[in-house]
C-alpha cells in the first residue's frame, strides 16, 4: 500500500497524520486545560510510556530499512562487477560467439541500468526484466557454442562460469529490490507516532506550555518517519540506490576491447 503511492503524496499523508493528530490533541487539551490538576499526572505518565515505546519502534523500523538499502548496494556493485568480469572474458572466446557475446553483454548493461529507474513489481520493470531474460538466454546459447567449438579450451569454460555468476547476480538484485519493510511494520510506526505525538501534545497543552518543543517533537518524528520510507523506496525518493558501479562498466565498454580475438582452432 505504502510502496505504491507517488512520493510526494506519501510525505503529504505522513505530514497529515502526524500534524493532524498533533493539531487536534492540542485543541483538545486547550478545552480541558480547566482539569489540569486532576489530569496532568495520568498524562505525563502515559507520554512518558508510549515516547519511549515509539521511540524504539521508530529505531527499529529505521534499521530495518538502512539494512535493506545496503543489501541493494552491494548487490548493484555484485553485478556490476559480475558483468565487468563476463564482458572481459567475453574477449577471449574465439569468433563468431566472441563479437555477438561483446554486442549483446553492452545491451544487457543498458537494461541493467534501466532497473534503477524502474519501479519494482510495476510494468516497466516486467518489461526490463523480461529483455534481460532473453538476452540471457541468447548469451547462454552463444557460451554453449563457444564450448562446442573449443570443447578443452580455458576461455570458454571460464567465460560460462562468469556469465553464470552474471545471471545469478540479476536475481540477487532484483529480489533485494523487491525486498522491503513489512507494511505492518510501517503502519505500526505511523500509528504508533501519531498517537505518541497526539498524548504528548495533548499534555502540553494541558499545562500551558511548550508549543515550540512539541512542534519540534513532531516534525523530527515526522522526518524519522519520511526517511525509513525513503529508504525502503529505492528506486524514487530522495535516497535511491546509486546505479554508478553499472554506470562505470557500461562507459568501458565503449573503449575497443582489451584483448585481440583469438584464433579459431
């Protein structure tokens, strides 16, 4: 539910649930501001309590999110270097295979490149994914010719073992993207915050005082909130995975190939 919604109408629903609930629990404190005396302790217990209740949901929450954004980053630098390995050996089988491997190993990247912008589970990114499975696929045959036609050579054996880890390091990576906070997780974080931040306005309002602190309160838990969805986002938002590892392998390709095509034997 939360994956689905535009960036910014996320934050918009983010910034209303916690405001709201600030903004009316303070009205109604300044209605029962009269029963200050009779009130005022359970409330300053009961925000004491749910703070430090929302505050460990909310670091909870939090880590969960940074270590899935991290997992996304070392699974984009996993491939691109998975990639990088299977491009340089791709230079060293012998030709046909050597500069149809090459051509389609540079298109491969591009559509590597595409999944950064794509959003995941949505059609674009189906349809990216389903142009890396054939471009897979056509590698895949052109590696089992390569074999074929030097069946005790090194390279070929070398360059499938690469082009293997290469495919394996496309699922790697599109699962880490698809892998995200449980949304129960998050919707206990917003309901949680909304109803800490509406008690402890509710108590500040009672006594009189601290508007300032609360509005404060209320927009650092807001900013807590904004991030942990950011980060569990990676593909909009303002933290997204950095696609720079692919980025560097597709700009070598455009230089010639390291390595001279061998000999057919």
């Amino acid at each position: 539910m939360f994956f689905s919604l535009p960036t910014w109408a996320l934050w918009l629903i983010l910034l209303g649930i916690v405001g709201g609930a600030t903004a009316g629990a303070y009205a109604t404190g300044l209605y029962l501001r009269e029963h200050q005396a009779t009130l005022r302790a359970p409330f300053g217990a009961l925000q004491g309590a749910l703070l430090g209740l929302v505050g460990l949901v909310l670091a909870f929450g939090l880590s969960i999110a940074v270590g899935r954004y991290e997992d996304r980053r070392a699974a984009t630098v996993a491939e691109a270097n998975a990639i990088g390995t299977t491009y340089l050996r791709a230079q060293l089988i012998a030709e046909p295979a050597r500069s149809r491997s090459l051509e389609l190993l540079r298109e491969y990247t591009d559509r590597a490149l595409l999944v950064t912008k794509e959003v995941p589970d949505s059609s674009g990114m189906r349809r990216t994914t389903a142009a890396e499975s054939v471009l897979q696929r056509r590698l895949w045959r052109l590696a089992g010719q390569a074999i074929a036609a030097a069946p005790l050579a090194s390279a070929p054996r070398l360059y499938v073992d690469s082009l293997n880890t290469t495919i394996d390091a496309q699922s790697t990576r599109l699962s880490s993207l698809n892998n995200r906070v449980p949304g129960a997780v998050l919707a206990v974080e917003v309901i949680g915050a909304a109803a800490a931040m509406g008690i402890l306005a509710l108590h500040i309002s009672i006594l009189g005082r601290g508007l300032v602190a609360m509005t404060a309160a209320a927009g650092l838990v807001t900013l807590l909130l904004i991030v942990t969805f950011d980060l569990d986002r990676p593909t909009r938002g303002l933290i997204t995975v950095p696609p720079t590892p692919l980025a560097s392998v597709r700009a070598s390709m455009v230089l010639p190939p390291a390595a001279p095509a061998p000999n057919r034997p």
